[in-house]
C-alpha cells in the first residue's frame, strides 16, 4: 500500500464516521448517529476495502463504537485487549461514563501514547480565545497532551451545559482525540 492510500485512510473513515453533532464528554446519547449494527456494517466493509487486520479492525470498531455512544460493545471489545490502544480506548470509556477514577486507572497503564504526542502538537490550531489558550495550557505537559488534566477538566465541566463555551471547546478537543487514534491506528 503507498502512503497516499495510507494517509487517505482516516479521511475515507470519517466520511461515514462523523455525526454531525460531536461526541459528548459524557455518555450521550445524541441523535443522529449511526446505530451500532449499520457503523459495524460501515466498518467492516471499510477493513475489507483497505486490507485491515482483525486486531486494527477490532480497535477501529471499539473507538468508533464509542464515538457514536454505543458504551457496552466498545467495552465488551477493549476489556480484555492487553495493548495500549486497548488501555487507550478503554481510558477515554470511562472518563465518558463517567467514571474518572477508572479511566485514570486505564491512563496509567501507559506513558506516553502516540497518539498524545501528537495531539499535544495540534492543540495549539484549535485554540482561538484567552480562555481556550490557558485550557490549552494546563491540558499540555512539555512532550504532548496531559490525559489526566483533560479528565480533570471533564469532571469540573461535567454539569455545565453542552452549549456552554468551555464543554464545547472540550468537545472539541476530544473529538480531535479520536481524530488521532483513527489516524495512529490506521497507520
């Protein structure tokens, strides 16, 4: 495969794998996303066209399941994987349950994730107030991403409305989260 049709990868992925409406950083559910049978149709007709493994599919669907709500399959995948795509996953699980003593616990099971590297990088392009430059701030450590902070931040947000300019710049952020685990798995 060349790297045109690998870096092209992710992008054909969200073609049907973005709602139109960003995940929440609690469980949801929204409207409009795809049920979990028709996104697990999506996406096994997306790993025969692009020659993936079974273990990347199994990854690719848990995080995918979870961004359209669907909590229980993306856990009953993730929970016994030993990985830390899998930890990864399951982190970003609990802390949308959410369960944020469980998804520190899911956080510590690695050190630096790839895909934290370089989100750390594109913080940066989504910041575009004071405000979100010192939530920017605190969310980075020097070499990527902070997970713990971003759970703090969820905790303190967590009954602020959807609308509310913090959350949504939060959501914002998550979403880019799951842009870099498509992308790292998908590599």
């Amino acid at each position: 495969m060349s790297l045109s049709e690998t870096s092209s990868r992710p992008q054909l992925f969200w073609t049907f794998a973005r709602t139109r409406e960003l995940p929440e950083l609690g469980p949801g559910p929204r409207s409009a996303v795809l049920s979990h049978r028709d996104l697990g149709t999506c996406l096994d007709g997306f790993a025969r066209d692009h020659q993936l493994d079974e273990g990347i599919l199994l990854r690719l669907k848990a995080a995918a399941f979870l961004y359209h709500d669907h909590h229980d399959p993306a856990h009953d995948i993730v929970q016994d994987l030993p990985d830390i795509d899998s930890a990864l996953i399951h982190g970003i699980l609990h802390r949308r349950e959410p369960d944020y003593w469980n998804a520190r616990y899911w956080f510590r099971r690695f050190d630096a994730h790839p895909v934290y590297l370089s989100l750390g990088r594109r913080l940066s392009v989504l910041v575009r107030t004071p405000q979100q430059k010192e939530l920017a701030r605190q969310l980075t450590l020097p070499g990527g991403f902070d997970p713990f902070a971003f759970i703090d931040q969820c905790e303190i947000n967590e009954r602020r409305p959807a609308g509310d300019p913090v959350v949504h710049w939060l959501r914002e952020v998550q979403h880019a989260e799951f842009e870099e685990l498509v992308t790292h798995l998908l590599r």
